[in-house]
C-alpha cells in the first residue's frame, strides 16, 4: 500500500511538472473559462414555452376551472400536478418538480362576480426562461381572460370593470437578472469544457511523443497511472471553477443562497466524473484529432442537451435520455438549487449519488481501458 503511494506521489509530481512547463496550456487552462464567463454573462437571452405546472385549485368551480384551462390551451403552461395549498406549490418548485404553481383562492366565482378576482402565480425564477415566458404568458392571458369576461357582462348590460386581477411573484430571482439562471450552470459548462479537453489529451499525447514507452518501464499500475492524472486535473478545476464563481459572486453581483461547502463538495464529485470520462477518451482514441474530436461532440451534446441553455421539459423523450447520460446535467440542477435557491442536500441527493456512481465507474473503466492498451 505504501509502495503504491509512493508511486502515485511520483507520477502525480511528473504530471504537474509536465503542466507548469507547459506554459501556454496551463494559461489557456486557466484563462479561457474567464473569457467564456463573459462572453455568455453579455450575450445570452432566452426564452421558453411548455412550462410544467403544478395547480392549486381551491375554489373548485366552473369560473376557476375555466381561467385554468385559458392557460394550459395557451401552450405556456402544461399542468403536471394538482396540489392543494401555497405551501405545495412552493415546495413543487423547490424541488425542481415543476416551473410553475398557479394558486386559485377560495370562492373565486363570487370575486369574479364582485369584480375582484385574484389568482397568483408563482414562478421559478432561477431558471430565467421560466420566469420572462410565464410571466409575461400569465400577464397577457390573464389580461385576455379578463377582458372577454367582460365583453360577455357588457353584452348582458351588467358590470364593466375588469373582473379578475392576476398578481404573479418570481421566486429565487425577483429581479429577473439573466445571470442568475446563467451562472449556475455556466460554472459546470466551463470547468466541463477544461476537464475534458486536459484529461482527453493527457495519455493519447504521451503516446504519440513517445513517453509512454519510459513510463510504461517502471513498475506503476494501471489504475496508479490514473489516478495520477486525475489528481492534477481535479485541482486546476477546482482553480478554475472557484475563479468563475468568485467573479459571479463579486463581478456581475450573483448571490449565493446556499451552502459554499455544500458547493464544493459536489463540484469535487462533478470534475471527477468527467476527468474519468475524459480520460476514458484518452484511452480510447489512437491520435490527438480523434481524442479531439471526441470531446468536441461530448461538449456539443452538453450544451443542448443537459438543461445548461434549453430547458429539457421541452425536448423529446429520447434527447433527454442522452441528456441522462452526461455528468453536467445533474450538476446543472445541483448548482441552481444551492446557488439560486439555497436548498440543503435533501432536495438534490439523487443528483449527487448518480454524480459518484458516475465518478466511481468512469475512473475505474479509464483504468481498466487503459491495462487493455498495455497488453
């Protein structure tokens, strides 16, 4: 045991003196995700439809039952489950079940009657394409709603105010800032792209320029070899991933709701699971292009398909289930509930055990991959 610490301290000390000679790596490592920061922080907006939507009816008569509906034939919100108070709803929200909670308040025909109909809607405002969409969509329907409400009682020579009030309250992000929804998952976006370009490259290159054959004389282990590139690569990411999320906090003013330990533990399993898939890549290909072009179609599928940019409620069936398969797309959910919504572990340890069993198995297939490549 002692021996294999040894060797690993040994390997792990070559690795990142390798890293620190190679000067325009290490600032490239280090300096992109900043540039990336910024470039998304100032040219990304968005916009949704589709919204999953918890309702709350309490009223239970025709008049809210109507009004619910005016909203789900609209294509904004689709109702996904029917609670019975505020509390619910919040809770729905919180736990990422649903985008959106329409509250209906007792004995709503009679204030629609009386002319003061209110009904609230509740938002997600972590997520900035639900709160612009459901906003403005609940604004405007409710707005509608109202005025064919009263066009009927104008026919019928009765009331001429408007009879339902809509008050709508975003939650997480009442100001509707952008770079709340955006920073979150810009985080693991960023550090995704540095791990797996650095950890796909780290022993296809040793191959192609010859070191692996010195390497391969000493009596270190497959795994040993692993972990000895795992380690360099998990801390530059840590580096960069605490720069990004410094400069949210103080830069662009993104509050932290939530724990920075809790953060950082799951950001720690996150870069191990994609150093293990990066470099189960490196394994794999025979030349720096095909380790390359591997990585560019797994960063490709990242940004459209793991909820970083487009909300994955809105795709297919199938697109979300190779969603499924990709580390950030857990971490995504993980990094807006602790940075945008404050939530402790209870609500996102699904998330955080798929992202270790995701580690554990990555690093060991690199390993085993890599003893085939050896033989």
């Amino acid at each position: 045991m002692l021996a294999s610490l040894h060797r690993i301290a040994a390997l792990t000390r070559k690795e990142m003196a390798q890293l620190w000679r190679d000067t325009r790596l290490l600032l490239l490592i280090l300096f992109l995700p900043i540039m990336l920061l910024f470039l998304f922080a100032y040219a990304v907006t968005l916009t949704v439809d589709h919204l999953p939507t918890a309702v709350a009816d309490q009223s239970h008569d025709e008049r809210s039952r109507d009004f619910i509906q005016t909203l789900v034939n609209s294509g904004y919100f689709d109702q996904t489950l029917v609670l019975q108070n505020e509390q619910e709803l919040v809770q729905a929200l919180d736990s990422g079940q649903v985008k959106a909670g329409i509250l209906i308040p007792p004995n709503f025909s009679e204030q629609v009657s009386r002319r003061n109909g209110r009904a609230l809607i509740l938002l997600d405002g972590s997520d900035s394409f639900t709160v612009q969409s459901g906003f403005n969509a609940a604004s405007a329907l409710s707005q509608k709603y109202s005025y064919d409400l009263q066009a009927r009682s104008v026919q019928a020579g009765r009331q001429t105010e408007l009879p339902i009030i809509t008050s709508s309250r975003v939650l997480y992000n009442p100001d509707m800032n952008d770079m709340v929804f955006i920073l979150p998952g810009l985080v693991g976006m960023l550090v995704q792209n540095i791990i797996v370009a650095y950890a796909s490259m780290a022993i296809v290159r040793e191959r192609e320029l010859g070191i692996m054959e010195q390497i391969l004389v000493t009596p270190a282990r497959p795994a040993e070899m692993v972990i000895s590139k795992l380690i360099p690569g998990t801390i530059i990411a840590m580096i960069d991933m605490a720069i990004v999320l410094t400069l949210g906090i103080f830069w662009f003013g993104i509050p932290m709701h939530g724990s920075i330990g809790l953060f950082s533990i799951l950001a720690l399993i996150f870069i191990m699971a994609y150093m293990g898939l990066g470099l189960i890549i490196s394994t794999v290909a025979k030349t720096q292009r095909q380790a390359q072009q591997i990585s560019v179609l797994l960063l490709l599928v990242g940004l459209l398909l793991t909820g970083f940019i487009f909300p994955r409620t809105s795709m297919p069936v199938w697109t979300q289930a190779i969603g499924d398969l990709i580390p950030l797309t857990y971490f995504v959910r993980i990094s807006r509930d602790i940075i945008s919504k404050g939530l402790s572990f209870e609500y996102m340890w699904k998330d955080a055990l798929i992202l270790a069993v995701y580690a554990l198995v990555s690093v060991t297939l690199a390993s085993l991959f890599f003893k085939k490549r050896l033989d």
